[in-house]
C-alpha cells in the first residue's frame, strides 16, 4: 500500500482535475502531500515504534492509512483530498519502518531472515511496477475514488492477521527521547518552501507571499537545525554529514527524487491531456519505466563490488540525462516508442543503476551504530528532493506554457514540460559531477566499499523497490 500509493495517483491526476477542479498546483499538492508527511515523519516513526512498539505502532500506522484513504476516497473538493493524502503520508511514515523492524527481530536466522527480507522486497517492487498499471485499470473500468477506496479493504484485512500473526516487540536498554520539535520544524519547513515555490505561478518572486514563504521555511529549517544539535538523540545527527559518501550520496538522491516524481507527473499530464490516451492506455504506457529501474537494478547490485560504487554513480546519471534531453524533444504528434517509451526507459535504467551504490555509499562509511539512521536518511531525501523538484518544475514548466499560450494550449503546454526535462537533463548531470568530485577515489573508498559490502543483496534492493 504504501509503495503503491506514490505512483498509483499519477494515472488518476487527470479525472481528478477534472472533477474536482483543480489546478496543476493543486494537483502536485496532491503528490506533495503524501510526500512530505512521509518523509518528515519518517525517521520519527522508525524511533517511535522501537521505544512504544512495533506491533502497536503498525497497526496505528495501517489504521490510519486506511482511515486516510477512505477519507479521501470521499473528498468533494481538492482541500479535502489533499488533507487526506497528507494523513496517509503520516500513516505510511508510521508503520512503514515497523514492517521491516518486525521482520528483522521475528526472523533471528539469518537464512529465514534474508527470505523475509526477499518477499518483502518482491512486494515492495511489486507495489511500484504496478502503481501506474492498477491506477489506469481502477481509473478507467470504475473512478479514480478507487485508487484510495482500494486501499480500506487491504487493510481492515491486514488489521485483522496482524493482530493474530505479529508479537510486540520493543528496544531493550536505553530508551531514546523523541525529537518530536525537530520533526515539525523541519515539515512545516518544508511545506512553506514548497508553497512558496508553488505560489510563483500565480504571484511574482518579489511579491509579500512568495518572499513571506520562503522566509518562513528558511527560519523552520534553521531553527531544525538548532534543534538537531542540542537534542540529546537527535532525528538526524549532523555528524553524519561530516561522512563525504554520506554528503554526496544525499546530495545525488535529490536529485534522484526530483527526476522520478516530475518524470511521472509530467508524463502522465502528457499521454492524457496532449496525445488523448486513455488512463488504461497511459497505464501501460508506463510499465517499460519500471521494468528497465528493476533490470538495471539487478545489474548494478551483482556489479557494484567489481565495478565500484563511483563508477557506477557516474554511468548511471549519465545515461539518465540522455534519456532526458532525448524526452525534451516532445511534440504535439511524437510517437510513443521513439519519443517516449525508449527516453522514459533510459532515464529509468540509469536511475536503477545508481541506486544500489547510493545506498552503499550512504551506509558504508559511517559507524556501525548509525547504519539504520543513514539508510532511513536517504529515504527521507528521495522523498524531500521529489516533493520541492516537482514544484520547482512545475514552476518552470507553467512560466514557460504561459509565455507560448499564443501557440495554442497542447503546443504550450509540450513545450513547457520540453523546459522541465531540459532542466533535469542538465540536473542529472551535475548529479555526475557530484560522484566524480564529492565521492572519494576507488583507493580511498575500498574500506567503506568493504564495509559496504557487508549488506546484503536483500538489504541493498531495499533503496530500489521504495522507489516506485
């Protein structure tokens, strides 16, 4: 459900739009929502259910998604859906780090555990490869509602087993303060920033509210960072950043998000509003994306000990920002195949390969005892660099759409997401030069590689199939 629900919306924005009456701004604040609850709660639902409970926390985290989704499912305008996405975002950053704790301290053995950890990660992929296809289906054959109503009868079952099959389990020893002001400095930090970017659409970048917002987050985000260094257990420790790979790795999975959220976003707007497609059609239109992140994935982990972690972080981009500046070549009338599907594949099998080694690189060089708070950390990156790309593009792209309306609206608006994808071509990029510059030489990386390396195959896909 909770993979599912990144990529299962983007099919469904159009019939939304429509029936709501909604802009493109309130459409990405359908995305946003969920994102930016999810990422700035995320960390904090990880520490919360190992000091109150796995058990209880997953099963408050499935009630509240579901409870979310219905709500939803049921909203008569865009206030009311977006509110509902912002609680399942909460819901999902609640009980999404409890179902991978419960696995590691059900399973003991190491054996049991890595087939646990596979099913997990085959679901997990399952989720995101199918998102787009089961949005196209249920959009299409019954309402876009149903993308949220699907969800109500998953989990009043998984409610049901989980209180049956799952033992409560808690941490032992010492038991850490939440930092629960860090958390809402830091998404209510966000939000203003995504609203003030947002709000350029309609107010210029000198004006009272646009100035006033990106002031606001500014502060929240300082002041997140004050908190961060004087709280005893801190959300994020800054000293992680002291860590090269760390850095730089954080910095490439912005970069990563911004890319994936706007790719879709903008793809989905495309296939439906300009070329006509059907929300089933777009559906499948879609699946070459996915299946090319899960190859390159499979090739980058079974490489990434042989070839390196860098090298792997310069191919990868690379090949992204081909696909891109190919994508940014859209017309009215491109064919699929040649303008789309192959584009929308490499900029997906580039992405795929980067991020096995993104994970690598964020986890192998700290200290054993920060290897769960590092590898939380660049979840919650892809989610923030998704949320505040998205908006800055969508920016780019409606100034660029406004500046031609003369050329009709379809041509317009092509051209404007022609900019955005430019604009990620050249960000995927600079992510590249971020590998060759921050990351460190192959000789001076072999022990964090060989630390690295320590992970498993299970553990390391668990980065790529989150990503939908």
């Amino acid at each position: 459900m909770v993979v599912l629900d990144i990529s299962i919306v983007n099919v469904a924005l159009t019939g939304i739009q429509h029936d709501l009456h909604m802009s493109a701004n309130g459409l990405a604040w359908i995305l946003n929502a969920y994102t930016l609850t999810f990422a700035g709660f995320l960390l904090l639902g990880g520490r919360a259910a190992d000091l109150w409970g796995r058990r209880r926390l997953f099963l408050l985290g499935v009630g509240l998604f579901a409870t979310a989704s219905l709500l939803g499912g049921l909203a008569q305008n865009g206030g009311e859906l977006i509110a509902a996405r912002a609680i399942q975002g909460l819901g999902g950053a609640v009980l999404s780090p409890a179902t991978l704790t419960i696995l590691t301290t059900t399973f003991t053995a190491p054996a049991a555990r890595a087939r646990a950890l596979g099913i997990w990660s085959a679901v997990a992929g399952a989720g995101g490869a199918t998102g787009v296809l089961a949005g196209g289906i249920l959009t299409d054959l019954l309402d876009w509602r149903w993308i949220l109503f699907i969800n109500v009868p998953i989990g009043v079952a998984v409610l049901l087993v989980a209180r049956f099959a799952i033992t409560e389990s808690r941490l032992d020893g010492e038991r850490p303060r939440l930092d629960v002001l860090g958390t809402l400095t830091v998404t209510a930090g966000l939000v203003a920033l995504v609203y003030g970017i947002v709000e350029t659409d309609s107010h210029s970048w000198g004006s009272g509210l646009v100035i006033g917002s990106l002031v606001v987050g500014a502060a929240l985000i300082a002041s997140f960072l004050v908190v961060e260094r004087r709280h005893s257990h801190p959300l994020v420790p800054l000293r992680l950043f002291t860590v090269r790979a760390v850095t730089g790795s954080n910095l490439i999975m912005v970069v990563v998000g911004a890319v994936m959220f706007a790719l879709f976003f903008f793809m989905s707007q495309y296939l439906q509003d300009v070329q006509g497609y059907s929300p089933l059609k777009t559906g499948f239109a879609f699946l070459p994306m996915p299946l090319a992140l899960i190859l390159a994935s499979q090739i980058s982990s079974r490489s990434v000990r042989r070839v390196g972690i860098r090298t792997l972080l310069l191919i990868g981009p690379v090949i992204s920002a081909v696909g891109l500046i190919l994508l940014s070549r859209l017309q009215t009338n491109s064919s699929y195949a040649l303008h789309v599907g192959i584009p929308g594949a490499l900029i997906t099998f580039g992405i795929g390969l980067a991020m096995v080694p993104i994970t690598l690189a964020a986890t192998g060089g700290v200290d054993r005892r920060d290897a769960g708070l590092a590898s939380g950390l660049i979840n919650t990156t892809r989610q923030i660099g998704g949320s505040l790309g998205l908006s800055a593009l969508l920016t780019i792209a409606t100034s660029r759409s406004h500046a031609l309306a003369s050329r009709g609206p379809a041509v317009a608006q092509t051209l404007g997401y022609d900019r955005a994808y430019e604009v990620l071509g050249a960000l995927m990029l600079v992510a590249a030069l971020i590998a060759l510059t921050v990351l460190r030489p192959k000789k001076e990386q072999a022990e964090d590689e060989q630390q690295a390396a320590q992970i498993t195959a299970e553990d390391a896909d668990l980065a790529v199939v989150e990503l939908g």
